[in-house]
C-alpha cells in the first residue's frame, strides 16, 4: 500500500472539541438531544424535528406515517437515478418503488413523464436534491397538489441549500436530511424529518415514539467511527482507509435491512456546532465550485446554477469509456474525483426483475457518465488545476451542447413500474 496524499470524495470531518461535545452528549442524556431540536426548529422554520440513525430510517419513518394516512396508496415514486439507500427505504416499508426518468442535464424528474407517472396508487412523490442541486420545487408540487399526492423532499445531499429563499427540506409536505458520512453536515451517521404540516406530524409522532435508543454499546462503536472518520478523511491520511476494501467507501449499496432507531444524545453532542460547520462548509464548497466552473465546460456541469450549493460538483463525461478513465486515473493521482451510483434504480440485482421490460434511458446515461468533483476545504489550487487538465480534453472535442443528450428516448419506455 503506498501513502500518499490523496482527496476524499466529499469531506464535514469533526473537531477535537466536537468530539469532546460527542462525550459530554454521552453523558448528559436527553437534554443535547432536546437543544439541536430546539436548533433545528427554529433555523428551518419548522414545527416539529424527529432525529434517527440514518436518513434512510427518517424515509422509512416518513414513509410509514404517511401509508397510516392514506391506506390505500402503495406507491412512491421516485427519480430512476438516485442513491440506492431510497428504494431500501420504501422497500421496509412495505411499499412499492415507482420510477420515473430523470432529466440528464439538471438530474431531476423529467417534467413531461413525471406528469404520466403519478396514479391513483401513487402515496408519494420524492425529488431529491441530488448533489445539492435545487429539484424544481413549484412544478413538482403544484402538480402533486392537484393529484393529491404527498412530496417528500429529499435533502439528504441537500442540508442548507434554498430554493427561491426556502429551505431546501422544507418546501415539500415533510421533508429529511442525512446527518451520514460525507453530508453537508455528518457525525458519521443520523437522519433528520421536518415538516410543518400538523397532521403529518401527528403520523410521525406515531411512527416515531416507539423506536429504541441505540444502546451503549453501539453509540461507542459510533463514536470511533465519527473519530476515526475525522483522522483519516485528512488528504494525508486518507489512502489509507481508502485502500481497504472491506471498508466500501463511497460504495452505494442497496440493503432494506438497516437498523431504524433514535439518534444518540453523543450524535447530538457531535452536531452541537452544526450550525458555523454548515455554513462555513457551504461557502467553501460555492467558492470552489466557482473556480472550477471558470476552468471546466460550464455545458457538462449537470444542474448548472450559481445558486446550488453543491455538496460536490457533478460532471459529464463524454462516454463511459472516458469516464472510467478519468476516474482511474484520478484515483492514482488522488485527485477525489469519482463516479456516482454505479445503475438506475431499474438494474439493482435485487429489484431488477420488477422492471423487467421497461427502460430509463436519461438515468442510464447518467449512471454512464456521470463523475462528481470534490469541492471541499482540503481541495487546493494545483488539485483544481490538475482536475482541469484531467477534464481538458472533453472542451476540445467539439461536443459541447451535447453533454446531456439520450440518444433514444421513448416516453412509454420510461415510465414507472413497481416493486
Ligand atoms: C439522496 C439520498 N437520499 C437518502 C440517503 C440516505 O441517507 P443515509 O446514508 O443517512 O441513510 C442518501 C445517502 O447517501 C442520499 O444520498
């Protein structure tokens, strides 16, 4: 194993002092937890904040409560790509994954076919901010509004970003973040729910108040991974962890049997500061994405508005061929460029079947081409520089414009199906 410096993909490490506040959390019980409630509430404006161990745990929570409201609804639709922790969710939760296809340049639902998608089953739509890229919040719920279907909004990529001035998980029915490795904001793992909708509020509360604490045991396995996570997510450091494979960093997996419980008070006394770390975070990664939307072909930044704020800056590559290159090659130079979920929701071994016969055409071409740049505080001047002159070629080739472009799109072929 060779040690060299070498970027993470994405990086909210922790403190010394956090993790002193993570021990004194330990310690004083429910009262932290109470605090970044209080915190939560009245940043986001909203009237309620529920924490649990992941953000696929708050999906399945929210997911839950909201089938207690509509019995009858089976089906949440959601982007065909997205990360793979969200069909997990609906899956324990009893419920069906409906897709719709994505559009490639903004990485969104596509406006036309999600229209088509929504039924009389459908429980739920779940637009996802992918990236910290905003999803076209007014389309999407006046358009559930009418059908009378929930919006869920997932900002688990997306904690601090606005949209028209609105929180970002704020804006749908209820709303999650993910308090997880490599988020906006992370102490290793944690999901939150906010709504402001009395009576889904109400259905949470019921979902929420028989889930356990996480025991003694598992809160101090926490507590190393949060610190471990803040050593080695150093450049110095990090080829390390990096380089073992039993760890699966950066792997997307799907498992629909992960843990739904409560948040630690240590994981509250880990975020104590998540506030300035938020907002610092988020104004290093606007700065660096500045500078490298002056040096990159700005028509192959997917999703392209200066007021993302982008948790990393997602690219196209021309093909897949170039991309995996790409991503070899700066995987020998460290660079913390690296490809996203590896399929469309549709070619997930363990679903597959349930879609037989149906394609994504945009979500495949994403999955295709799609790398992500790292824009966090470790990224310096030459690592920007030699990213640019990784990437260089593609404004060369003459094929700006079509970054985004599915060369076969069937609306009946894209359309939703069930699991
Ligand atoms: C878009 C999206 N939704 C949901 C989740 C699930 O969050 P967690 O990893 O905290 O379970 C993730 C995590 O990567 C995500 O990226």
């Amino acid at each position: 194993m060779r040690i060299r410096r070498t970027l993470s993909p994405t990086a909210s490490p922790l403190c010394p002092a956090d993790l002193w506040r993570g021990l004194k959390g330990f310690l004083a019980g429910e009262k932290y937890l109470r605090r970044l409630e209080e915190e939560i509430t009245e940043y986001f404006g909203v009237r309620r904040a529920w924490f649990t161990s992941s953000g696929k745990a708050a999906l399945y929570v929210i997911l839950r409560a909201l089938r207690s409201l509509k019995p009858d609804r089976t089906q949440v639709l959601i982007p065909a790509y997205t990360c793979f922790s969200v069909p997990s969710a609906i899956v324990r939760a009893g419920l069906e994954v409906a897709l719709c296809d994505v559009d490639a340049s903004s990485l969104d639902f596509d406006e036309a076919l999600l229209q088509k998608s929504i039924n009389e089953k459908t429980l739920c739509v779940v637009p996802n901010h992918l990236f910290g890229i905003p999803s076209a919040m007014g389309g999407i719920m006046e358009l559930c509004r009418d059908r009378d279907v929930f919006v869920v909004e997932d900002a688990a990529q997306a904690m601090g970003g606005r949209c028209d001035g609105r929180p970002l998980g704020t804006i749908g029915d209820v709303g999650f973040f993910s308090l997880g490795r490599g988020k906006p904001v992370s102490c290793g793992s944690g999901g939150i729910i906010v709504t402001t909708s009395d009576v889904i509020a109400g259905a949470i509360e019921r979902e929420f108040s028989p889930l356990p604490f996480p025991g003694g045991a598992s809160q101090v396995g926490e507590y190393l991974k949060a610190a471990a996570m803040s050593l080695f997510i150093h450049p110095l450091l990090y080829s390390l962890p990096a380089a073992l494979p039993f760890l699966h960093l950066g792997r997307t997996v799907f498992d629909s049997r992960f843990p739904v419980m409560r948040f630690s008070s240590m994981q509250a006394g880990l975020c104590m500061t998540w506030r300035r770390r938020l907002e610092t975070a988020m104004s290093v990664r606007r700065r660096q994405a500045a500078m490298l939307r002056r040096t990159l072909d700005a028509a192959r930044i997917a999703g392209d508005r200066s007021s993302a704020s982008y948790l990393r800056l997602p690219f196209m590559t021309e093909s897949r061929e170039r991309r995996q290159m790409i991503c070899s090659t700066a995987k020998k130079r460290g660079l913390g460029i690296t490809g996203m979920y590896p399929s469309p929701i549709n070619e997930i071994p363990r679903i597959a079947h349930r879609f037989a016969g149906l394609t994504f055409p945009a979500a495949r071409l994403v999955a295709d081409r799609l790398i992500t740049l790292p824009l966090h505080r470790y990224v310096r001047d030459r690592d920007r520089d030699e990213m640019a002159r990784l990437l260089e070629p593609l404004q060369c080739a003459g094929v700006q414009g079509r970054a985004f472009s599915v060369g076969m799109t069937s609306p009946g072929m894209a359309g939703r199906e069930r699991v």
